[in-house]
C-alpha cells in the first residue's frame, strides 16, 4: 500500500486537513475583496463539482487595468446515466440564465456544465438545483464521478437496466460527508462524525478522479473502455445475464513526459449478478484507493496502479477483498460508436429523436434559436432529456399522439433542419471546452473545430467521402477530455494555433491513435488529411475504415 506519508503531494494533506470536504470554504465565500476563493479551497471545491476559473481572453486587459483576473466558476451536475425530466430543463434554463452565461453545456460524460459563475452567485445557483432535485457532488474531485452508460432507450430495451445500475453505482461512491448540504444549502455546520464515516474514501479519498460507463452492446456510444472501470452488458436470449468488468482506462498525459500515456481498460473477467458487480465495481476502488501514487498526480490514475502491479495481482487482490473470482470474460461485439440521429421508435412505440448539438453547446445564435427551442419543448412537458457521451441531446419518451407537436417545433427552430444537414464529419466531431475558461488549456478546441471541420468537408467531398463515419476530436491539450486518443482523427493542442496529429484509432473505440505529426497548424493539418484522404481512396481494402486503414498505413511507414 501507498502509506508513506511524507511523499504525500500537497492535494493529499489539503484533502486530509479539509473538515469532511469544508475547508475554509465559508470564510472564502464571505470574502467579498476577491472574485477567488482561498487556494487551499480551489481544491475542496471540486468535490461540490465546482472549478474556479478566469476568462483568459481578458486577463490582459484585467492586468492593464490593475484589476484582478475575471474569476468565475463552473458547476457541473451529477447525472448519471444523463437524464432530466422536462420541468428539471425549464429549471435548468432558468438557472442557466439568471446565473451563467446562459449556454448550457452538454459534457463527454452525459451531464451538463455551466460556466462563467460568479463567487456571490454560487450559494444561489445550488440551491437553485437543490429545489430542481439535482446537485452537484463529486462530479468533480478525487472521487468517482459522473457514471455514464448506454444513452438512447430506443437501441434496446435493455437499456433501461443498465441506467439503473448507473444510478446505484452513483449511490454507493457518493462521499458521506454532509459538508455539501451545510455549505450551499443549511448555511449551518451540521458535522456528525459518526453519519460521516466513509469506508470507501475514508478522510483521504481516491489519488485521483474515477470514472465508470456502462455499455449495452451492440453500440459502444460511451466509448466503454477509456473509464477507469468499464462494464460491458452480456446478452444472452434477451437478457442482460451480467458484465465483463474491464480497468484501467483513462486518455490523459503529458507533454514531454513519456511515464505518461493513454490506456484503455483492461478485461479482468465476467461476473453474473448485480450484487457482484456492486462489490467488484467498491472493490476494485478500495485498491485504488490504497495502492494508488499519492505522491505524483500526474501518475495518480488507476491504469497506472494497473501497469505497476500487473493485472493479474490488481485481479487478484480485488477478488480477495470481493470474495468471490471473476469468471472468465464472455465474448460481446460492438458494431458502432456513434447517436442515431433524427427519430426512432423503440419497443414499447416511444419515439426519440436525438439532435446534433455541436460540441455540447447549448444557445440561442443568429439564425438557429437551439435553446429557445429545446425551452418550448420542455414547457410543453411531453419529453425527457436524456444526454450522451458524445455530447448530444435526446428528445425521449415521446407518445405516438405528441410526436407531431414535438417534430412541428424542431421545424419552427431550425433544430430539425441542423441536424439533418450536418455532414457525417460534423455529427461524429467531440471538443472540449479548452479556451477561454479551462485553465489547462494550450490552444483552442470547441471555439476551432467547428470552423476547421467546415475546410475540412471539401476535401472529403473530393475524395467522395463525405458521408463516411469519420471519428474527429480535438483536445486543447493533452488530458484527453475530448477523447482525442480514441479517436480515428485526434488533435492535441501543443500552444495557441498548434496541435500534435494523431491518426489510427479504430471507429468502435477498441484501439487508441498513433501520433502521425507533432506541432502543426491549419495550414499543414489541410495539407496532411488531403494527403492522407487522397492515399485512403486509392489503397483502402474492401469497407476499410479511415482508421483501419491510416493504422496499417503507419505501419508501413515504420
């Protein structure tokens, strides 16, 4: 175990020295000289699901002007699964627009951010979600976070299992301190140290954050494998009979540091009910929990706990702390990775229609009022909002005698018109938010692509590849919340204008990319896939994929 503590990192002690996640977060609260909160703080408040930022396009101007930088928060919901209710979206709008900057923001993991928080705002805007029925703990923070699983009801009926287990998962890893409640609800410390106690995070909690999806074959829309627990629902005459449960995803890494990487997780076997799939999801926590690096962040996730013990020793102390053996994994196949855009019918005869939503971006602009849209639709209460991981929108649970009135609205917005007329290229693109709010951020992602994707489209139609399902992502730099390693294109942002390219990924997220070039701007990046596009057309095997075949190209390259 990792208990030598005085190589802890600094994250460590301020976790341990926190009071149950409450820091000094009152005192930084009342401190109305500053827009920040205490630096100790800025780490405790990412277990409420916050992050405190600053809008970097204006932090020359502020500094000019004497001003301290434009400090604001993101607040992110625990949704697992991505699913509110019609009267939570007309809440969340509200929230939304008296609150943030008004775009509503559709995340990789099937929840929705809002951004441009100010500090006296904070306490109004969780208690905002507090009366919707929704929070905010432990999406962000060394905890598990948002569980995702298989989005859209209409591709099996099966789904509706696996959402429920998503909810159960969220259950059992929420933190038992009550610090949430009495910061941003009660206004009061109400601390019981024995209702605290936390078996699973104790008063350390994990060395990093933790994610999980679940995943219904035969589409691979979560992208499975780059959770740090992965489970895949077996199927057997219509029945989920269990899952194999996989460790050790994650596509975050370093520039310059090569003891970092992307991995994606690793089968450690099949297990046949819920109860089991319970425990083995705590365990396999609990020995990241005491074997994980505590001394350097950047080699605190699970897949590096897994390569420095070896699988076979990460198996075999979950099993014995489970109690009971992993059978051996059972075969599955995914066909797909992608949302099925427009209407379906499923089972039961509810339709669902998913609309494209452009890297999650939730507003009204000139021309297409997609949020005011999505308003009236929730207003008239004849839908759900489910999310996917690929930052989409479904409309859900529509009755047959509804979907005329729903369809008449997507065509008064325009909604119906985007997401029928954007190309494959467009539909299959992910971005993080990267500039001008993340703090990470090295170069731009979800403000660039849309506009590079739109150079990008002529060449393919030159090649008569327009249509064809080719995953892009952009990451503003290399922590991989866009999911750019796992991706048939995958771009990796070096400095402002720059990106490292990276071809290869498969398209049903069983294989990561490889780096193709390094530090490159629009112009060499058109040049390169016009390249790249020209030599696919003319050498492709039969129903080749661009990622299959810019693989075994770099192969031959080597």
């Amino acid at each position: 175990m990792n208990n030598n503590k005085e190589n802890l990192s600094p994250v460590e002690k301020i976790k341990t020295g926190s009071n149950g996640l409450r820091g000094t977060l009152k005192e930084s609260l009342a401190d109305n000289f500053t827009g920040a909160i205490r630096e100790d703080d800025q780490t405790v408040i990412k277990f409420h699901g916050m992050y405190q930022q600053d809008d970097r396009d204006r932090r020359e101007e502020r500094v000019s002007k004497k001003l301290e930088w434009l400090y604001s928060y993101m607040i992110r919901l625990r949704l697992p699964g991505g699913f509110l209710t019609p009267q939570q979206w007309v809440g969340l709008n509200e929230t939304a627009e008296d609150h943030s900057t008004g775009t509503i923001k559709v995340t990789t993991r099937q929840t929705i951010q809002l951004h441009g928080i100010l500090k006296s705002h904070l306490r109004p805007t969780i208690q905002s979600f507090n009366l919707q029925h929704l929070d905010s703990i432990a999406a962000c923070g060394d905890v598990n976070r948002n569980v995702t699983c298989t989005a859209n009801p209409s591709e099996s009926p099966l789904q509706q299992e696996a959402y429920e287990l998503a909810g159960k998962i969220s259950e059992m890893c929420l933190p038992k301190t009550k610090a949430y409640y009495d910061i941003w609800i009660d206004d009061e410390l109400l601390v019981d140290r024995k209702a605290e106690e936390d078996p699973l995070y104790q008063d350390r909690y994990l060395p990093r954050k933790l994610k999980i999806g679940i995943a219904v074959p035969p589409n691979n829309d979560v992208d499975v494998f780059i959770n740090d627990i992965a489970l895949i629902a077996i199927i057997e005459n219509d029945k989920i009979v269990g899952y194999n449960i996989a460790a050790g995803g994650g596509l975050g890494a370093t520039h310059g540091n090569e003891a970092t990487y992307a991995r994606l997780a690793s089968i450690l076997g099949f297990v046949d009910t819920e109860e089991k799939v319970l425990k083995a999801v705590y365990e396999i926590i609990t020995v990241q929990r005491d074997f994980g690096n505590r001394s350097d962040r950047k080699l605190s996730r699970l897949k590096y706990t897994i390569d420095k013990l070896g699988i076979d020793q990460y198996r075999a102390e979950v099993e014995k702390r489970a109690g009971f053996s992993f059978e051996p994994a059972r075969e599955f196949k995914f066909t797909q990775r992608k949302d099925r855009y427009g209407w379906i019918q499923n089972h039961e005869g509810k339709w669902f229609y998913t609309v494209f939503v452009e890297h999650g971006r939730i507003l009204d602009i000139e021309g297409y009022p997609l949020k005011s849209g999505l308003l009236k639709i929730a207003q008239a209460g004849k839908a759900n909002f489910r999310f996917t991981c690929n930052q989409n929108l479904i409309l859900a649970d529509i009755d047959e005698k509804d979907k005329a009135e729903i369809e008449a609205v997507l065509k008064e917005y325009r909604i119906s018109e985007h997401t029928d007329g954007a190309s494959a290229l467009r539909k299959n693109s992910v971005a993080c938010v990267a500039l001008n709010t993340c703090s990470l951020a090295l170069a731009e992602a979800q403000r660039y692509l849309p506009s590079l994707v739109t150079k990008i489209e002529p060449i393919l139609e030159k090649y008569g590849l327009l249509e064809e399902d080719i995953t892009i992502r952009m990451t503003g730099c290399p922590n991989g919340c866009g999911r750019s390693p796992n991706a048939e294109i995958g771009f990796v942002g070096t400095a402002y204008g720059k990106y490292n390219l990276h071809i290869g990924g498969d398209r049903l997220g069983m294989r990561l990319n490889t780096k193709f070039k390094e530090n490159i701007g629009e112009e060499e990046i058109l040049t390169t896939l016009d390249e790249l596009f020209g030599i696919y057309v003319q050498k492709r095997l039969a129903k080749e994929t661009f990622g299959d075949f810019s693989y075994r190209y770099l192969h031959t390259l080597n």
